[in-house]
C-alpha cells in the first residue's frame, strides 16, 4: 500500500508543476553614434518557434511562453524582411528570469554596418600613423635611423588592413543595448581604434589579476557559507548574483584586452586574455570555441585548440546529447586539429558526424551543411581522393550559393578547392584557372590582397603554373607573393610558411634549380619540427624533395638516407600496406636502381606494386607504369622471363585504356618484348 501511495504522490507532483514563464523581445541592434547609444527597436510581428510548442507572435516585439522542464530550444525566429544577426541564438536555453533578447537586421544592413566601421577605424588608424611620422620626421636622429622607423610605420599600416577587418566585422554585429555604459565606452574605444583611451578606461577598474583573485575569494567564503548556513540562503543567493556580474565584468575585460592586443599583433598576449576568459567559467562553450578557433589559426597550437575543442565535445554531450548543432560544432573543431596534424582518419571520423548531426537538425540545404561538405572535400584533399573531394566541393558550392549568393568568403573557398580538384584529376589549366579567377575577384574584393584566402589562392595558382604547365618562373613570382602576405599575417615561423617552402622547393626542383629546392625544404624542415615534431606527415615532402634534388647531384646515398626517413614516418602514420606507401617504395627504388644495386631496387618496386594491387584496379594504368619498372629491372638482371611476364601485363594494360599516349608507349613496349625474345634465344644458345 506504502508503494501505491509514493507513486501517486510523484504523479502528482509531476502533473501539477507549475510553469515558469520566459520572457523575450525581438529588436534590432543597438548601436553607438558619435558617442551615444541609439538603442535598438523593438519588431513587431516577428514569429517565434519553439520545439514542441505553437508559434509564438510577437505583436508588440515582446513575447513569453512557459517553460515546464529547466530548459527549452529555440527552434527559428521569423519576420519579414528581416534575418537574425546571429543564427546561433537558434538553440537550447536554460529558463532565466532576464528575457531573452533576440537581434534581427534587415539584410544586407550588416555589411553596410561593417563597411562604415571599416572607413572609421581605418580613418582613426591613419591619423595615429600619420602623427607618428610626422614626430618621426621632426626628430634629430640620423637618416638610417629616421628611414628605419618610417618603414616600421609603412609595415603597420599594411598589417592593419587584415585587423581593421576583424574588428568592423565584431562590432558590426554588437548589440550596444546589452552592454552597461562602461562597456560601451571601453567598445567604443575599441571599435575607432583609440587603444590608449581604452587601455585606460579598463586599467581604471584595477589590476585585472586583482579583481579575480578577489572574485575567486569571495566565491570561497560563499560557497562555505552555503555548506554551513542555509538560514542565510537568501542573503548568499544575493552575493551570488553580485559575483556573477563580476565575473561577466572581467570577462568582458578579458575579450577587450584580447582584443587590444590583436590590434598591437601581439597573438601571444591575445591569447592568453582569450585562454584566461574561458578559464572564468569552464562550462561556456562560446569561450572555449573562441580561445580554441584563435590558437588554431593564429598560434598553430593544433594539440592545444584540440584539448579546447574535445571540452566542448564533453560538455556540449553533457548538456545537449549526442544530435545538437554544438556537438557538431565540436567535431568540426576536432576535425580540424586532426587534419592539421596528419591524422586523416580521425579527421574525416569527426567531419563525417558533424554532416549528420546538421543535416538532421537542418536540412539538406543549409550552409552548415554545406561547411561540413567543405570540411569533408578537405580531407578527401588531403588523402588524395580527388574524385570524391570535387564532390563534395561542388555540392556546397550549390548550397552557398542558393542560401548566400555569389559574392561570399565560402563561394570563395568551394572555387578555389574545386581549381585544386581539376588540376590535379585532368591536369586542366583553364578549368582550374577559371575556378582560382572567381575564387581570387570575391577574396579581393572582400578582403583587399593581404589575407590568408588571398594567399591560399595565389599558392594554387603558382602550383598550377608549375605542375600542369611547367613555366616555373611564372609559379615563382606567385610563390614569393604568397610568402610575402603570410608573413605579415602569421610571422616568419608558421605551419603555412613551411607549406609554401615544400611548394618552392617542388618548383625548384622541376626548375633543376637544386640548391635552392634542398634550402627551402630545410626551412620547411625546421618549422615542421618545432610545431609537430619529428614524425609528422608533414615532414615527408620536404625530406622527399631533398632525396629527389641529391639524385641529381649524384649523392646517391644521402637521397636514401632522406628518402627512408620518409618511409618510415608513412608507415607509422598510414601503415605498411597503405597506398600512400607506393610512392615510398617507388622513391627507394629509384635510389637504388641509381646506385646500380638492381636486386634492392627490385624489392621495393615489388613493395609498390603490391601495394597499388590491393587499392587500385587490376587495370589501372599507374599499375601498367609499375610493371613497365620491374620489367626493366629484371632486364637488368638477366632475368629475361621476369621482364617479358612484366612487359606483357603492362602491354595488356595499356591496350584496355586505349589512350593516344598508351597507344604510343605500346610500339617501344613491342620492340623491347621482341628484343628480350632475342636476348632469350641467344641466352639458350649459351
């Protein structure tokens, strides 16, 4: 009986919980102008969808619906004419007695926005440098001097064109109603570029360190205070908020000092205030992704973003479970790393989820589904899948184009990878060079010539000239600009510059321009090993490049030296019979085969074609080259019914593709098979 009446009790309990009510608005943007708050206004008739309610209006831009359990999501917000400022506020939400406030713009209002900011701080920025050259002119110092300081100047004013981007673009999606009036003063500042206005505002509230470390004790002695005292619940609830508001204080701080310190190039520093912030509150994943995105890309910390981005996994599982959009977003991160670091099956594992997880909760046709398209089209890169890699890129270029139109930073990125894809599946100059001209007019046009996509796309460029062309000189004019922009954004020590040395050593090398191909993979070398260590992928362009370039200098011992060292960092990565080993194999063949020690030689071209016969098809005419090295290794040998088995297979080959150059190859393939018929008979004869 004692059972009976629980269960109706927790019945009960569960059917009579009241409702708490969430309230909301629907307004546009707050902003500041000439120094003043123009709050933003409210919307009337926005629609408001939550998951597993009806549709909310509202008539007036406020609106409320209750919440039963702790928590609800936000499913989409809709009016005319309008977009949201940021879709990530489509998400899931604990109940909070401050209304929820939700920021849409008209379309195109943003861009707008972030032009007019651009012009501001670009205007403020120059009158600083201006300032400073004229001090500098007015100095009694010597012209080398003089001429030092003024070129320092000029470099400053090339590097704030990429920053001037990033800051417009913040504040031209900041919402100055939810800030209080120190925030807006200090973001103010910030956005026209007056660092030392803003440097001081923020140093007026304290010692930074200070203000937390206290924050820190009071949280101490409340916690204490909760253990021992619930009479004084109430009282400890109140200084909880107090600490609260603190903490979301120094936070704010922590991001302007973030901030003040990108503006200055100091990415260390940046990143640390960036590190500190997430620090604050462990469990906010808008912090982790910002400390994590920021150490990727600017400090190229792969192992370190990766630990940021595995939290947010964790976290992100905890509170959501396994099919909401942060998962994916965490995958996404980890995907990333994982590329970055060589580890391809870890990477396309985490892009793979991410794909499901947004086409689930978003469509087929939305851009996140399109950017895990994209992420995918990577990696398929990266293994060489070219084929698959195309596909992918095509079908987010039709999802970006459909959801943003043409002029966008993502149709940018589909056209510069699908250029990639075509020169290296047909070999098609004009196809690739259309698709790097479309890619390079959006990237200019958005960023101006010193960004990284801008880069990005003169590298491809140059490594079309080089490899389908063959007009070395032309690849390195393009080569040598590409350096140029990534080391005023990252600086003479970054995974990107060392990418572009293995490029410049490639094109030395089809150059024969030897010294120079072996000088640039050192540097590669050198950066590679400092990030990664001493086993990374990465590293075996660079020592293959040195093997190659030392064979034709006639060092044939130290080409296989770096040519083994190259192997074994594949077979650590992919294993011993992974298709990535053939040009392994067929590197040290062709050391030895120089040496004239054709018995090794032979070993390892039997390696290569074994494994090109467990991946590719028994037809494929990379396999008929393979047959036709072995052929003329057994030659070498005397072991003329080897070479005529050899000779034979690849002529089959060649005579299913029926290609113009395969049909050319199969005469001198005819010839030698009759001449090793002869040097048969005459071996009989004897």
């Amino acid at each position: 009986m004692k059972r009976l009446i629980l269960i109706s009790l927790l019945t009960t309990a569960v059917l009579f919980a009241s409702a708490q009510t969430q309230s909301g608005v629907v307004k546009t943007r707050g902003r500041m102008v000439n120094g003043k708050l123009v709050p933003g206004t409210l919307l009337q008739g926005a629609t408001v969808e939550v998951e597993g309610r009806q549709p909310v209006l509202a008539a007036d831009g406020r609106f409320s619906f209750p919440v039963t359990g702790s928590g609800f999501r936000l499913k989409s917000v809709s009016k005319q004419g309008y977009t949201l400022v940021d879709a990530e506020v489509c998400r899931f939400y604990k109940y909070s007695a401050t209304p929820l406030q939700i920021v849409m713009e008209m379309p195109g209002q943003r861009q707008s926005d972030q032009l007019a900011k651009e012009r501001a701080l670009r205007r403020q920025l120059e009158q600083r440098l201006q300032q400073r050259e004229d001090e500098i002119e007015a100095m009694n110092v010597s012209l080398e001097e003089k001429n030092r300081l003024l070129l320092q100047v000029s470099q400053d004013r090339e590097d704030n064109e990429k920053i001037i981007k990033d800051i417009a673009k913040y504040y031209a999606t900041l919402d100055y109603d939810q800030l209080d009036e120190f925030q807006r003063q200090v973001n103010q500042c910030l956005e026209t570029g007056d660092v030392a206005r803003a440097d001081s505002l923020l140093k007026s509230r304290g010692d930074l360190g200070e203000r937390i470390s206290q924050m820190r004790k009071e949280q101490a002695t409340e916690d204490a205070e909760e253990a021992a005292i619930k009479q004084r619940q109430q009282q400890l609830d109140q200084g909880r908020e107090g600490t609260r508001k603190k903490l979301e204080l120094i936070a704010a701080d922590c991001y302007n000092y973030y901030q003040r310190y990108l503006l200055s190039h100091q990415n260390d520093s940046a990143a640390y205030y960036l590190e500190l912030r997430s620090s604050l509150d462990s469990n906010n994943l808008e912090w982790m992704n910002d400390a994590a995105y920021f150490i990727e890309f600017y400090l190229a910390d792969y192992n370190k973003a990766l630990k940021y981005y595995k939290r947010v996994l964790d976290i992100s599982l905890e509170t959501f479970g396994e099919r909401h959009p942060s998962v994916a977003t965490a995958y996404t991160g980890m995907g990333r790393e994982y590329l970055q670091m060589g580890n391809t099956k870890s990477a396309a594992d985490c892009f793979g989820k991410a794909l499901e997880i947004r086409r689930q909760w978003y469509g087929n046709e939305h851009p996140l589904v399109a950017n895990s398209l994209r992420n995918l089209g990577g990696y398929y890169l990266q293994v060489e899948d070219y084929e698959n890699a195309l596909d992918r890129f095509k079908q987010a270029l039709a999802i970006y184009r459909k959801a943003q139109g043409e002029n966008t930073p993502e149709v940018a990125h589909c056209y510069n990878s699908i250029g990639v894809c075509y020169m290296n599946i047909d070999t098609s100059f004009q196809r690739s060079m259309d698709n790097f001209g479309k890619a390079l007019a959006i990237d200019t046009a958005l960023y101006g010539i010193n960004h990284p996509d801008v880069s990005m796309v003169y590298m491809n460029i140059a490594n079309l000239y080089a490899n389908v062309l063959g007009d070395n000189k032309k690849a390195s004019g393009y080569y040598v600009r590409c350096l140029e922009i990534e080391k005023k954004l990252f600086g003479e020590r970054h995974p990107r510059i060392a990418r572009i040395y293995n490029n410049m050593a490639s094109n030395a090398l089809l150059a024969c321009e030897y010294v120079k191909a072996i000088d640039y993979s050192f540097k590669a070398i050198d950066i590679i090993k400092q990030f990664f260590g001493e086993d990374n992928i990465e590293l075996v362009y660079p020592y293959d490049y040195i093997g190659f370039a030392d064979i034709h200098e006639l060092e044939y011992d130290q080409a296989l030296q770096y040519f083994k060292k190259s192997e074994e960092i594949t077979r650590k990565v992919y294993g011993e019979d992974a298709l990535q080993m053939y040009d392994r194999y067929y590197c040290l063949a062709g050391a030895y085969e120089n040496k004239d020690e054709f018995e090794t030689a032979l070993i390892y071209s039997l390696k290569a074609l074994s494994v090109q016969e467990k991946h590719l098809d028994k037809n494929d005419e990379s396999l008929a080259d393979s047959h036709l090295d072995l052929a003329r290794l057994y030659d070498h040998i005397n072991d003329y019914d080897k070479a005529l088995e050899h000779y034979t297979r690849a002529l089959e080959i060649y005579k299913k593709n029926k290609k113009q150059e395969s049909l050319d190859l199969m005469d001198a393939i005819k010839a030698e098979i009759e001449d090793l018929k002869q040097k048969q008979s005459e071996k009989k004869q004897k």
